[in-house]
C-alpha cells in the first residue's frame, strides 16, 4: 500500500500569501498524483491531476509539482475562498486507493 | 450536466446491512468505472471500492473486503454498495464518484453530495 503522508497538518495564513503543501508518498507513483480541495458541508473537488495538470476550471494560482515521491500543491496568492482542506491521491499502485491525511489552510 | 446523488444512508445498529444507492445522469453510464469513496465525521477520504465500466471486475479495501459488495444497474444508471456485518467504525458519509472520461482512470471528477450512515445501538 502507498501511504501519502501531507505536511504540514495545518498552514495558517493570511489572504494574498503564497500557500505551499507537500504530499510526500512511500514509494514512487510516477507522476499519478492528484490534488482535491474540500470546503465545509462539501464534497471535494479536483484540482490537480497528474502531478501538474490542472482540472477543468480551476484557476491558474492553483500549481502543482513533483515526480517520484515528493509533490507539492502551491496556491500563488490566496483569495479567501481557498481556506479550506486539501488531500493528495495516488492512481499509481492500487487496490487500495490511497488518500493522504490532508492539509487544512487556515485564516491567519 | 454530471449529476451523483446518493441515498440509502441511515442509522443502523451494528452487525445490521444497509444498501446506498448512487443515481447517475449526465454521462453514458456503462462506460465509466464508478467508485466509492467514505468519510468518517472529522476524517480524511477513504475509498472502498471500484467498479468497472462493464461490470467484469470489482475491487476493494481491505477494511470492507468480504463485507461490502459493489455493484451497477446499467439499464438505470445506478450504482449500489450493500454494506453487510456493519460496525460503529463505518460510521462515516459515503460518496459515489465518477471520472470525466471513460475507462479506468481513477480521477474523481465528479462526486455526489453524499450519503451519512451512522452505526449506533
């Protein structure tokens, strides 16, 4: 199984800040690494797929890096809507699926 | 438009079935592997399961492995998870989720609102 491990746990920052979130994975999965941002009472929503693709619509202050194990989400400047919890997934190797245990962006 | 909406979710006393429901519309159905993905109150994402575009092959988590049978109604655009011998560990709300194009690719584009189930005596 691929553990995604995300850090850090929690980032706190304030709006027009640079947001960095890592997602580092137990072994390699390529490029197969997707990011989702979950909001309150919500569903999530894909942001990133593989690696560095983003998802229809999405804006562009969303960026996403990393090959191998080591992956980064970057948001350029935050606008007040992307407080909110972020989880990496691989595709690579599975079954199982596997989440990372997410990032929540917080207002500073 | 792609529209998931799940049902079934209800409370249920452990070692008790329930049977979710996802209703699909929007995409040609029967080309799309569909999964299920749960979330425990406070938690991270799980996936359980996954099904195939032509229903020849499912798989599973271990935590529900021999527990949970995943399935699909194509002539209805319905996908369905039977959840048997559940305990208060599966207490958590329980997604349908579906990629934007067909096959296999295990990209959630497109996710329901969710269905709670709650395991409690």
């Amino acid at each position: 199984e691929v553990v995604l491990t995300q850090s850090p746990a929690t980032l706190s920052l304030s709006p027009g800040e640079r947001a960095t979130l890592s997602c580092r994975a137990s072994q390699s999965v390529d490029s197969y690494l997707l990011w989702y941002q979950q909001k309150p009472g919500q569903a999530p929503r894909l942001l990133i797929y593989d690696a560095s693709n983003r998802a229809t619509g999405i804006p562009v202050r969303f960026s996403g890096s990393g090959s191998g194990t080591d992956f980064t989400l970057t948001i350029s400047s935050l606008e007040p809507e992307d407080f909110a919890v972020y989880y990496c997934q691989q595709r690579k190797v599975w079954p199982p699926l596997t989440f990372g245990g997410g990032t929540k962006v917080e207002i500073k | 438009e792609v529209q998931l909406l799940e049902s079934g979710g209800d409370l249920v006393q452990p070692g008790g079935s329930l049977r979710l429901s996802c209703a699909a519309s929007g995409f040609m159905f029967r080309t799309y592997a569909m999964s299920w993905v749960r979330q425990a109150p406070g938690k991270g994402l799980e996936w359980l399961s996954t099904i195939r575009e032509s229903d020849d092959g499912a798989y599973y988590a271990d935590s529900v492995k021999g527990r949970f049978t995943v399935s699909r109604d194509s002539s209805k655009n319905n996908l369905y998870l039977q959840m048997n011998s559940l305990s208060v560990e599966d207490t958590a709300l329980y997604y349908c989720a579906s990629p934007r194009s067909p096959g296999l690719n295990m990209i959630f584009d497109y996710w329901g609102q969710g269905t709670l189930v709650t395991v409690s005596s």
